[in-house]
C-alpha cells in the first residue's frame, strides 16, 4: 500500500483453500453476483487466488478459480446437471477497462460420462468505480462476446437428458423414442451485441442408436451417422441402420425446422432387402395391413417412404 489515505493505492495477493460453494457463502456474495449464481446453482469446492489492485478510485481484480468436485447447471437455457467438475475459471479486469474477460477450462462429468467445458468470453461486467451510477435491477447488461463450446464422447441417451430440452424438442425427441449413445460438439459464437447474431451449432454422431417413430413404430437399429442443428434446425444427414448378417440396410434423412405453429418434421426413408415380418406388418396403416390379410406376401422388400409430421408442440402426456 502506497501511503494511508483513504484514496491510497494498495495491491493485494490472497489465496482461498477449501471453499465450500454453499447457502451460506451465497447469502454472501454481491447482488450483482446472486443472479448468477441462482441460474448456475453452483456447488462443491473450490480453491481462489485473488490478485487485485486499487488505485485510489477503482479495483481490477485477476481471480482464478480450481474447481475441486463442482457441480452445476444451467436452470434458465439448459437445465441438465453436470457433476464432479474440475478444471479452472479464471476472470481477468485489465487496468483502466470496464469489463472483464472469461475463461473456461472445465472437465464435468454427465451421466458418469466425461464433458469438455471451454470458453472466452469478454465484455463481461466488471467491479463499478465509487462514481458507477447504480445500475436499474430490471435492465440486463449487455450480453459478453465470445464462444463457449461442449463436447462428449459415448454419451448415451436418458430420461435427464431429454427433459432439459426446450418443450419442442422434446415433443420431436419422444417422437422419435431414441435409445443409445452419441459423440457431441455444441457451440455458441457472438460477434455482436445484438441478441439475434449469437450463432449456435451442434454436431452429434450417432453411436449404434435406435428409434422407434410413434407415426411408423418400426424398430430400427444400430443407428450410425450424422445430425447436426444450427439456430433451431434440425438436420438428419444419412442416418444408416444396417443389418450385418445380411444386405439389409435403411437410409434416413430429413430436417426438423421451426414453424409459425411449432415445428416441421420430414423425414425420408429408404430401405432394401427388408423381411417382410411381423414387426414392418404392425407398424404399416390399417388399410395395408388389410390388403396383407388378402394378399399374404412373404419374402423381403425394397422401399421409400416419406413422413411429414406438422405442428409439433408441447410435451407428450404420456412418457416413453
């Protein structure tokens, strides 16, 4: 500290060790904080080392965090817990700047399944000078700019999961009743202050999958290919299921996209060398089951089908 006058310049170095992320450290934390730390519930323990100087007027702190078993979730975009994350948060308020850069380097775990947390944002809200006019609660700052990215390996397919979706996706994920596992890639990117230039993208690789479509109850397995989403739409490119044994093989592609009543789901099918069994007889509309009644086919099938599904909304009553 540079002399003793209530305005002196002063440098201060800390370090915090076992930090219990708890209601009682919430209770005393900033309100420009508390917001925060509602939408993303942290909890666990942390280690902090706190850099900060003061000129006489204002502070610029450099704060590290090691995340020690943290765990957290995102209950206004995302509300899927991760748990047992470690890794670093560090935040960084250059001297004679007004905000503040991010950075993330998190290992989280969900559904005992690693997922790779990383980020840099700025233009987040820094520490307010003695003379910063009080900010109106009700008025939001600024979004930061930057990216944040998530990705996983063999994350399989659960209940958790697909309840943190927006209720839209939701109703299209029941639709098609998944099950298996998948590699993932999501990431945001904002250029602009502006809300709608934040970019959002995703890419999955389905992992021998399954689904079973409420519309066309066919099983179909060991699922491998690619989906990928960008700002709301959804695209199927080549998903394969086929059958080892045999030349047995079905092909689906389409796209679920945003609609003015919900959402659009198309999706086409092509098969080829499919056995003509019970399973494909049960799923067909009732007009064909009766021809087949008359008919009585036996043998295996090439085939195209399209489905188009208007309108989906909301969540289904009944849970799969």
């Amino acid at each position: 500290r540079s002399g003793w006058q209530a305005d002196a310049p002063l440098a201060l170095n800390a370090r915090l060790t076992g930090v219990a992320l708890d209601a009682r450290l919430a209770e005393s934390i900033p309100d420009s904080l508390r917001r925060m730390w509602t939408r993303f519930q942290p909890a666990g323990i942390v280690d902090a080392d706190l850099q900060l100087s003061h000129d006489g007027r204002r502070a610029w702190p450099e704060v590290t965090v090691q995340l020690r078993n943290v765990s957290f979730t995102d209950a206004e975009r995302f509300p899927y817990r991760l748990e047992r994350g470690t890794g670093t948060l560090k935040f960084l308020q250059p001297p004679g700047q007004e905000t503040g850069e991010l950075l993330l380097d998190v290992l989280a775990h969900g559904h005992d399944q690693p997922i790779k947390i990383d980020a840099h944002l700025t233009g987040m809200k820094g520490l307010p000078t003695s003379s910063t006019p009080t900010a109106n609660p009700s008025t939001r700052p600024p979004p930061p700019l930057g990216w944040i990215e998530f990705s996983g390996r063999e994350i399989p397919l659960h209940r958790q999961l697909i309840d943190a979706l927006p209720a839209a996706g939701q109703r299209v994920v029941h639709a098609l009743r998944p099950s298996g596992k998948f590699d993932f890639r999501w990431r945001c990117d904002r250029t602009s202050a502006a809300p709608a230039r934040a970019d959002k993208t995703l890419e999955m690789s389905l992992l021998g999958c399954a689904i079973v479509y409420e519309k066309f109850p066919y099983e179909i397995r060991d699922i491998r290919g690619q989906f990928t989403s960008r700002n709301g739409a959804w695209y199927f490119h080549d998903l394969k299921s086929q059958n080892p044994n045999r030349s047995t093989e079905i092909t689906c592609r389409g796209e679920s996209v945003p609609t003015s009543n919900g959402r659009r789901l198309e999706l086409s099918f092509t098969g080829s060398d499919l056995p003509l069994d019970e399973q494909l007889w049960q799923a067909l509309p009732p007009e064909v089951q009766l021809a087949r009644t008359q008919l009585r086919p036996r043998g295996r099938v090439n085939f195209n089908a399209r489905v188009i599904h208007d309108g989906i909304t909301g969540v289904p009553t009944k849970p799969w």
